[in-house]
C-alpha cells in the first residue's frame, strides 16, 4: 500500500514536472511576442534632458579670410542629448544674440532676439524661428562686449535666421528679410535734407 502511494506520487510530480515544460504554440506565441517588444524597447531613443538658467554661449569660427564671434545669451533652456545617435540639441527661451563677422578686415555686427532658437551640435548650427535683427554701426574694437552701443543703422524682421558654425560652411543666412528704416536713421535724413 505504502509503494502504490509512492508510486502515486511519483507519478503525479513526474505529470506536473512535465506539463510544465511542455511547450504548447501559446507559449512559442508568447515568446515571440516577449522577444519582439524587447528588441522595439531596445530601438527606441534614449534622450538625456535638463533645464538650464541663464545661458551664455561663446563660439568663435574662422574660415579662409573670414572670422565671426557669435554670442548667444538666454534666460532658459531645455538640453537634450540622445545618447543613441549622440547629437545634442538645446532649445533657448528669449534668446538674445551678438554676431560679428571680419571679412577682408572689415567688421559687420548684427544683434537680434527672439521668442525661441534651436542650437544643435553636431552639426553645430543656430536657428531661430520669427526674429528681430539689428544692423549695428562699425565696431572699431573688433571684440562683443556687454557695454556695446546698440545704435543700429538698419533692422530687419527675419522669419528664420541660422547661423552656421562648421568648417565647410561658417556664417549668417536670414530668409524673408523686410528691412525697417530705425528712427534715429530716419532723423539724420530728415535734418540732412532741412
């Protein structure tokens, strides 16, 4: 009596042990799907972020017999770095920017501001989206400084602008310019033809 409920006993584990690796076309179904959500979750992009204050940004280029200065200022932003592809991007809240550019030793100075710019490294390029541009007059110290005389001799309202910081293509583009005459300008051609 004692073996038959050994026996038993044994034979039901032997079943359970035996079911339970069995495996049925739900199971293979099951791992098939395990394995796909594993390998999307392993495709997806891994984003770094951080918030930032105060931001001031100082990039200089030279290029053939071309040389700029770019400073960029905002009060906030928003970092990002994928560390998948590993590009970073940074999204500058009331932006604020002195460019200036010596080309055959001539100096050219813009100031603009905008609600927003997108500066993304590589390929280490600034746009903005709806901005202000001020032409400013000869900076003969050929340096930015934050005391700088913001007296500009034109500005402009530009849809995008970009700034370009690689070796191949360093520089200013502005699309949809509409230039606006300054009133200080507008003076000095009213008492020049008085």
């Amino acid at each position: 009596m004692l073996k038959g409920i050994y026996l038993a006993s044994f034979c039901c584990s032997f079943f359970c042990i035996f079911i339970s690796f069995f495996v049925t076309e739900a199971d293979i179904n099951c791992y098939k799907h395990y394995v796909v959500e594993k390998m999307d979750a392993q495709k997806k992009e891994y984003i770094f972020q951080q918030q930032r204050k105060g931001i001031c940004k100082d990039i200089w280029y030279t290029e053939k017999d071309k040389s700029g200065h770019c400073n960029i200022q905002s009060d906030t932003s928003t970092f990002s770095f994928n560390l998948s592809s590993h590009e970073a991007e940074e999204k500058l809240h009331n932006t604020r920017c002195f460019y200036q550019e010596v080309e055959n030793m001539k100096t050219t100075t813009r100031y603009f501001t905008s609600n927003e710019g997108v500066y993304c490294f590589p390929p280490h390029r600034f746009t903005s989206n709806e901005v202000t541009i001020s032409f400013l007059e000869n900076n003969p110290s050929n340096f930015l400084s934050k005391d700088m005389d913001l007296t500009s001799f034109l500005q402009a309202k530009a849809k995008r602008v970009i700034f370009q910081f690689s070796p191949q293509n360093a520089g200013f583009k502005a699309e949809h310019l509409k230039a606006i005459v300054p009133s200080n300008i507008k003076e000095k051609i009213k008492d020049a033809k008085s």
